[in-house]
C-alpha cells in the first residue's frame, strides 16, 4: 500500500506554523504585492527597522526602508523583473529613528498558482555589528589618514610623533603616488604648530620666474603687472608648516636662496626694501634619488645637508602589497559614500586583477582605479570591463614618474620629432609637466634649432 510520508510531529504547513517560523527567526523579512506595498513583516523586521507591524503593513516598502537603492537597483524589483533571486546584496536604510543602518539584503519573487510573479520576499540582516568590527581592525592599521599593514610602514608611524613635537627640518622620500603629503599633513597635524597652516607650494609646478615669487612674495611695482603686494608662501605658512613638494625639480638658483632661508630664517620678497622672518617649519618631499642629483651637479650638497635633517622613506606599494586588501577596502568605502553607491563590490575577477597589480602609481593609482570602477558601475559589482585595458590585459602602465632624472638627449629629441616641436604634447607623452621638460631641454643644452630638427612643421606650439 503506497501513500505520502508523514512528516515530523508538530511540523506542518499550515499558515499558523509558517507564522511561528517567521517570527522566531533572527533575520528581518517582509513581503510585498505586485505593487511594492508590504503585506507581512516579521518581528525581526520590527527589531531592526524600528518601526512597528501596523505601522509597515500596507506601506510601500521604500517608505519604510528607505534604502540608498530604493529607486536605482531595488532588489524585490530586480527579482520579480528578472525572476532571479538576489543574494546577500548590502544595502543601507534608515530606521525609524533617521538613522543610517547596513544591512545585507536577500530578494526572490513571489509567484501564484499559475506561476505569475505576484509579489517578491526580502530577507535581511542587520551588519552594524559587523562594520563596528571592521572598523576595530581598520584601526589597528591606521595612523591619521594612513593605513597600513606592512612592519616598515608601521615602523614609520611609530616615530612620526616624535618627530613632529620637534621643529626639525623633515625630508620625505618615496615614488610619486606613495602618501608624501598624507604624511606631511600627519606631521603638521601631530606638530605644535598644528594650530596654523599647512601650506604646500609645488616646485615642479611653475617656470622659474613664477616660482620665485610664490614662494618669497612680491611687493608692489617689482615687476610689470606688480599693482599690488603680494604674499609668498612663506608668509602664508606663518605660525605653521610649509611643504615644498617636489623638491628636487627647484631650479639651482632658487636653491641658493632657499638655502639662506633654512640657515638663518630670513628672506626678502621681490621688489622688498627689508627682509622678513619666516617663521615656518620646513617639510621637503621629493620622488627624485638627490644624493645622485647632488653627485651630477643639478642638486646643491648644502641645501641637501640641510634638509636631510630627518628623512623618511615610504615604501612602494609594490614592496608592501600586504596593504593592497586594506587599502582597497577603503577605497571603495570612501568612493561608494561620495557617489551614492555603498552596496557597490568588486567582482572575484576584477579582485584578482586588482590584487595581482604592480602599482607603479603606487597609492594615488589604486584609489583612481576604484573610483574609476565606482563611478562607472551601474548595478553593485565592479567588474574587468569596468577596470583599464592594460590591467584587464595583465600589462601595467608605462610610469616615467619614478625617472630619478632626465631621459637621453636622443630620446629626448625623438619625443620632440614624433610631436612636431609641441612642447605640450610631449611633455604629455613623457608622463611630465612642461616645466619639467623645460628644465630637462636646458640641462641637456637642446637648443630650440635642435628640437625640431629634420622636423618639416618646425612648430614650437606651446
């Protein structure tokens, strides 16, 4: 004799049992109808959410949740318009309170007896208590708004504070894109003088008439187009810190007269009668190998001696890829609160893309690829075809920042040929500011009639 096997006693199906199940489950869940208004809502929802089952029964469901994704990428929608369930989706709502709450979403789709799409069902998980963990481990690995995990990185956080409660003269070296102005900024930030300016001025910036009065000032009718006094960065770094970035691209007269500055303090703004006391502490960074600049001559050995007072290093990223996970962690925490977009992932192929990169733009890089991914996502998974085509391809970008100095003269000169003189467009294409090629052409003596020649357009196009 054949017949259906009784399941376990006290088990069943009826609507009462699937009532006692929903309600002693830890997860929060709720269903909606054809027009997203919910008609059941659990006591886990209540707990979560903070609003009440009367208040939620009958409701649109994005006016209870009020989710980040509500009218974007709505997971019921996505599940009863594709009939594929969407699984472990974070999310963040606002509970009944306003306040901000992450949650882990799960949606499938509803169907009637003739297998239509009636409505859809969402689980969800309350992640506060996860992210509050996260946030404990992030601290351990974070020093003002550096992170790290690597033993010499560590190292070095260990110290800035000493050194920061002196008014020492600190040097800081690294490749372009390693975090020099974060640790900067940690320095003065950590300093006495924490309660005046941090001001920056790039020496690689501007040509070197310009550059001079930046960073001394100029007083009216110096010059031509001098109308009015106007203060260097000296002036405006009083009572607190100036970095000069980029320190091995200052021009050797500049040098000089930096140098007079650091040894007693004073210096004399363009077109100035008196000189004036710069009341500063010096911070110089550089990407550049000086003590090869100072041994070719196009770096001063005192102005070298001076502010190699304290030197810190910070490693390449490559060296520390231990801090890749970390800091592409916080990449996209940052990147997905700034464009709306906090449920947003990586995909496991772009994760292994990422991870197995070299970074020879080191920090700056990798923030610019995940912001890159974040602003280009449209659903919540940053994938490879959202990432560069040289990574995607496994190759990486040709890097000439590192380049402790000029390139050849010949190379130089072919750049120039293959852009018809245009300074511009080659400077672009050597990875470098035109001021750069500018001082490189003159330290190399390539006259103007050499740049263009055998060049039939002979443009010298700035």
């Amino acid at each position: 004799m054949s017949g259906a096997r009784p399941g376990p006693p006290g088990v069943g199906t009826r609507p009462e049992h699937l009532s006692t199940i929903l309600e002693s489950i830890a997860d929060g869940v709720f269903t909606v109808d054809a027009e997203m208004r919910i008609t059941s809502f659990n006591r886990a929802a209540e707990e979560i959410t903070g609003f009440q089952r009367q208040e939620a029964l009958g409701q649109p469901c994005c006016e209870i949740f009020r989710t980040n994704v509500c009218f974007s990428a709505c997971p019921v929608r996505e599940a009863i318009r594709t009939g594929h369930p969407v699984h472990r989706r974070e999310v963040e709502i606002l509970d009944a309170g306003n306040r901000e709450l992450p949650i882990s979403v799960t949606a499938s789709v509803l169907r009637g007896a003739d297998g239509r799409p009636i409505g859809g069902v969402e689980t969800f998980r309350d992640l506060s208590q996860l992210h509050a963990l996260e946030e404990q481990v992030l601290d351990r690995f974070r020093f003002r708004d550096l992170v790290s995990r690597n033993r010499a990185m560590r190292a070095l956080f260990d110290v800035i504070p000493e050194v920061a409660a002196t008014d020492a003269t600190v040097l800081l070296l690294g490749e372009s894109g390693t975090g020099k102005e974060l640790l900067a900024r940690a320095v003065h930030d950590l300093s006495p003088r924490r309660d005046g300016p941090l001001v920056v001025v790039n020496c690689g910036a501007l040509p070197e008439n310009l550059l001079e009065a930046e960073i001394f000032g100029v007083h009216k009718g110096a010059f031509t187009g001098a109308v009015e006094d106007r203060p260097g960065r000296l002036a405006q770094a009083r009572g607190g810190t100036l970095l000069l970035d980029e320190i091995g691209d200052l021009p050797l007269p500049l040098q000089v007269k930096l140098l007079r500055v650091l040894e007693n303090r004073e210096y004399q703004p363009l077109g100035a009668r008196r000189t004036e006391t710069a009341d500063v502490r010096f911070v110089a960074a550089t990407h550049r190998d000086l003590e090869a600049m100072v041994a070719d001559g196009s770096f001063r050995q005192d102005l070298f001696l001076r502010i190699h007072v304290v030197a810190l290093e910070i490693p390449p990223l490559r060296d520390r890829p231990e801090d890749i996970p970390l800091l592409l962690d916080l990449a996209l925490a940052r990147f997905g609160r700034r464009y709306g977009k906090r449920a947003v992932r990586f995909s496991p192929e772009a994760l292994a893309l990422l991870l197995a990169h070299d970074y020879p733009g080191n920090v700056r890089e990798l923030f610019n690829l995940v912001e890159r991914g974040v602003i280009l996502c449209r659903g919540d998974e940053i994938t490879p075809a959202l990432l560069p085509p040289e990574l995607a391809g496994g190759g990486t970008p040709r890097s000439l920042s590192r380049r402790p100095g000029p390139p050849s003269r010949e190379t130089l000169l072919q750049v120039l040929r293959e852009h018809g003189g245009n300074r511009t467009a080659a400077a672009r294409a050597l990875g470098v500011n035109r001021t750069t090629l500018w001082r490189w052409l003159r330290r190399l003596g390539i006259a103007p009639q050499d740049r263009c020649k055998n060049d039939q357009s002979n443009n010298l196009a700035t």
